[in-house]
C-alpha cells in the first residue's frame, strides 16, 4: 500500500471519528455508508427502507461505542444484550484497520427482531451473532 492511500485512509478515519459523535446524517438509500448519532458509525442501508422478511442482506453493524444501536430499514433497533466494541483479527503481518463498525448479514426475523451475523474471521471472540429490535430510543451520544 503506498505511504499516499494510507495517508488518505488514515484522515478520512479520524474525520469520521472526529465528526461522527457529534452530528447525525440521515441514512442515504443506495447501500452507502452514511454515520449517525450512535457513535462514529457506518451502516449499510438497502436500497429501499422496506426490508423483506427472511432476507438476508449486507451490513455494517456500528460497534464504536459498543454494540448497543443500528438504524436498518428507517428504524433504529437496539441489541438485546449490549457487548463491548469487540476486538478485530489483524492480518498475518500484524496489520489492520479501524472502521467502527463490523461487517455480516443482518436479516429481518420479523416484525420485532433484526438478526445480525458477524462475516466469520473478522472479530476475535464474540458476539458472533447480534439479535436486536425496535426501539423508540434516540441512541445517545458515546459515553
């Protein structure tokens, strides 16, 4: 990787963690990472908020501030039990980098449950799987 792309991967993360704790954007609708006040964070929202049942999708789950929060289908849901930001696996040169989030599939249960399931070989340990559901919650801002 060249000194000039990590530099730049280096400033868009500390821009992320630096602004993201402190103002919300709205989800974009096209599968793109969009932040939210639940901690610098990214999620990637399908393109429509309508989620089908059953249907598993890509998504990043927001871990800065521990699993706590997501915003998935216009609806902020909340794990039934809250886990610590969990420890990444770095690559066999001792690399890695830092996002926020963790990437798997998260598929709507039903009404009231979102299943998330961690992409095996990114975290150390657990959870690897994360139920959550609806909240009428503002997700505070990072303690």
């Amino acid at each position: 990787m060249s000194t000039g792309f990590r530099n730049a991967c280096l400033l868009v993360v500390a821009g992320t963690l630096l602004t993201g704790c402190a103002r919300q954007v709205e989800p974009v609708d096209q599968g793109l990472p969009a932040s939210s006040s639940a901690g610098a964070t990214t999620e990637v929202v399908p393109a429509t908020s309508e989620a089908a049942v059953g249907v598993a999708v890509p998504f990043q789950l927001p871990t800065h501030c521990g699993i706590k929060y997501a915003r998935f289908a216009d609806k902020w849901w909340r794990a039934e039990q809250e886990s610590p930001d969990p420890r990444r696996v770095l690559a066999a040169d001792g690399s890695g980098s830092y996002t926020g989030s963790v990437p798997g599939r998260v598929v709507l249960v039903d009404e009231r449950t979102l299943r998330f399931t961690v992409d095996s070989g990114v975290i150390e340990g657990g959870p690897t799987e994360v139920v959550l559901h609806p909240t009428a919650d503002q997700p505070p801002l990072c303690d």
